[in-house]
C-alpha cells in the first residue's frame, strides 16, 4: 500500500493580519507548516506535497531550511479553495500511491497517531474517504459534519452555508483526510464553484455519498489536535495547548514543572530526570539541561548546555556552555560562547562572552567578562571589567589561577594576569602581571610579590 500527502499551505491568511504568511508564524519556535509536516513524514511512502502560493519563495525556504526529507512543491497562483488546492497537485501524484492524505499547514497540533488511525479505518471499512473530527460547541469556522440517521457521513456543510439547525451540530470537521488516490482524482474535475468561485474538497463527502459510496469519520480523542488558526486569538490558543502537551511529556518521564502554564519547552529540548523547572522558564533552541538542575524562576536559555546540580535563576544564556555545579544569578548574563567549568559561580548583574571560566572560579557581581581564559579558583571583583575592544578588533585577556582581581578593575586587553597575582581595589591594568605579583594603582604597577 502506497501512501501520498498533500499539505495545503497556500492561503493568505489575511485575519492573521501580518505581513508573514500565516504559514509561517512560530510555535514553540517552529513555523506553523513544520509542525504540521512533523506528522506526516514518517507516513508517506513518497515525498509529501505542499501546495504554496501566498509568500510562497519565503514558505518554500522555511520549508527546505527547516525538514530533513524531501518535499514536492507544487504553486496555487489564484487561491480558488480547497479542492482547487488539491488539483494543483495532481500532476504530482497521479498515478503514484494507492491513498493520499490531505492536512493542512494551520493544523499544527494534528498527530501521527491520528493519521495513521485514519488510514487504518480507510481501509478497514472500506471507505472512499475518512475524515477527522472533534465534538466541540465551539464553531471556531468549522463546517458540520451531517449524519444519516443510521450515523452514516452524509456531507460537510462549511459554517457560511449552514442553516441555522445545521449550526447548532456538535461534530465539526477537522480538516484532516485520507482518500482513495483513484476515486480522488477522477472526482476533483466534477467538483462545482461555490458562489464565490471556490472549489471546497469537503463537498468530496456529498459526491461520494450520492454515488453509493461509504464515507467514515474518526473522531479525535484529543480535541486539541483538530485546532485550527485563523488569527492571532487562535494562534495563542494552540501555542498553549502545543506547549501543555510538551510539558505533560516531559513530566510523565520524571521532570518536575512548578508551574506547567508558565514554562514553555521548545521541541529539541533535552531534559534529564529530577530536572526542576521553575516558573516563567523559557527553554529554547536545543537547549539540553542535565540531571538534578533547578532552572529559573524566571530564566530564559537558548541553545545551552547545562551539567548536572545547577542553579539558575533569573538569568538568560544563549550559545553557552555551562558545567557541574554552577550557580548562576541573579540577573546574570551568558553571551555566545561563554563557557563555566564545574563549581563556578556567577552572581547577579554579571556578564560573559566568549570566554571560559575555570573550574572553582567565583564572580560575584556587577561584572563583564569578554574575550578571556580565566584559570582555576579566580576571585572576580565587583565591577571587574575586561576592556577588550579597541574599536577594531576584539583582545583576548588571559589570568592564571587562584589569581584575586580586586572590585572595579579594568583589564586593558591584550593583557596576562599571572598565577596567584593580585590587582587593587580601582586598578587600570594595561600590562602583563607576572606570577604571584601584587599591582594597583592608575596605571597599575607592582607593590611587592607574594610569598
């Protein structure tokens, strides 16, 4: 059995708006369309095809930049519905698969699950067509599905063209469906215009039905995976529900949430057991926190890696690199590259960047690290600021181990501070300090060596 995917992905989406299609609008940091694919891909037997046309080069980019397969494009210049949508995928796929599935790119919260349960049922009993679908009173757009007094499918009746008994029916259609490839191409030329011009694929479910043909509907367990978007109200809506169902995964394998409706976990997240996160936690990226970490109250990390034991709270990280028992924050700052061994400390106010803190190395406060090796159980005074750019290029400043920076210390790069050396209280240091050397002063200089 050859199985067959249309996405339809061409729409405006003018309640949206936005000058982004809609399409494209993130969730949980994932364009709408990726999401939707991600259901798919390990379904079909052939590339899927996205039927573009609003923004489309921008849609098709997203597409090819964001998923490891390969994908079919094909291009609706004149947005003429749904079923028109379908058509301009035929040349595609005629001929090519036995069933063709048929999603749509605004349905992100659509499981594999599901689809494939509606495959099972096409072929299970026999059905020309299966669609999806939720009992919801929330009409949210959706067209009715109409039942035979026997329970049979006998139509779709999209929202605008429903009398108003047909509005009061509970059972809205979804929007997902698997068709028999044949029986779907032969139909889609006998489709009619709406009064607007358009050509509906719901009105595939009165074709077939007139034709003596069964038509099935599987109903979603999950009323969320059958949210659809159509604006900005809708867009929020499925982005908690997409972030509640995350959350509830990584806490049935052993993470503990504070508060769930605060935290959002991005999708290639990694989390290990008795990670705790606090509330309004942002992990973003591939973020990836190790065993026994507490993260946040009100901590955002971006792409970072986190060891194990750590502390960090009302901080933000982006591309850092964070060790064993660190403790990070309040309000502290980790740039790109920046890089905490096992046991160091940063404290509030404090800021890194490329640059790499030894293990055991404290920097309690108000303090800038930029462009620096920083050795083994450094003391970083408050308000130590590494002077790293000369307006050109970016100096790299190095300071050895167990060495005391004193509070309010400018390190003028290119600059060495030796083992166990110390700087002053206010010092301008702007040369090299040998090992176990005292210096202070504007411009520092030595006072005596340590013993």
């Amino acid at each position: 059995m050859t199985i067959a995917s249309i996405m339809l992905a061409a729409g405006h989406g003018t309640r949206m708006k936005s000058t982004l299609p809609k399409v494209l609008h993130p969730i949980l940091g994932k364009p709408l369309v990726l999401h939707a694919l991600s259901a798919v891909e390990n379904v079909v037997d052939i590339p899927p095809v996205v039927v573009i046309g609003h923004g489309a080069e921008d849609v098709k980019a997203a597409i090819q930049a964001g998923v490891k397969q390969d994908v079919q494009f094909a291009i609706q210049e004149k947005q003429l519905g749904t079923g028109h949508a379908v058509m301009c995928a035929q040349s595609l796929l005629q001929g090519k698969s036995e069933k063709v599935i048929i999603t749509f790119a605004d349905m992100p919260l659509l499981t594999q699950a599901s689809i494939e349960h509606i495959i099972q049922l096409q072929q299970e009993s026999q059905s020309v067509m299966v669609i999806t679908t939720v009992m919801s009173e929330e009409p949210r757009g959706f067209g009715r599905v109409i039942r035979d007094s026997d329970g049979s499918v006998q139509a779709i009746v999209e929202e605008v063209d429903c009398t108003p008994e047909q509005l009061l029916v509970r059972e809205k259609n979804t929007s997902a469906y698997c068709v028999d490839a044949k029986w779907l191409w032969q139909s889609l030329e006998k489709l009619q215009p709406s009064a607007k011009g358009e050509y509906y694929i719901t009105d595939l479910v009165a074709m077939a039905v007139a034709e003596g043909l069964r038509v099935s509907a599987y109903v979603l367990e999950d009323r969320s995976e059958g949210l659809g978007i159509n604006d900005r109200v809708d867009l929020a809506d499925t982005e908690r529900a997409m972030r509640m169902r995350v959350n509830r995964d990584w806490m049935r394998k052993g993470v503990t949430f504070i508060d769930p409706w605060t935290t959002t976990v991005h999708l290639e997240v990694e989390l290990a057991q008795d990670v705790v996160l606090q509330p309004n936690t942002m992990l973003m990226g591939k973020t990836k926190i190790a065993k026994n970490s507490v993260i946040g109250p009100n901590t955002t990390l971006i792409d970072t890696l986190v060891g194990e034991d750590c502390h960090i709270q009302y901080s933000v990280a982006e591309s850092a690199q964070v060790g064993n028992h660190v403790t990070i924050g309040p309000f502290a700052r980790l740039r790109k590259g920046a890089v905490l061994q096992d046991h160091v400390h940063i404290g509030n106010f404090g800021e890194v960047k490329d640059s790499v803190l030894g293990e055991g190395t404290k920097m309690g406060h108000f303090s800038y690290i930029g462009n620096a090796e920083i050795g083994k159980d450094v003391n970083i005074g408050a308000g130590t600021i590494t002077c790293n750019y000369d307006g050109k290029t970016k100096h790299l400043t190095e300071i050895g181990d167990s060495a005391f920076i004193g509070s309010d210390t400018m390190l003028v790069a290119p600059l060495k501070i030796g083992k166990n050396a110390t700087t002053g209280a206010g010092s301008v240091v702007t040369r090299d300090v040998p090992d176990n050397t005292i210096v202070y002063g504007t411009p520092a200089k030595p006072k005596e060596r340590k013993d």
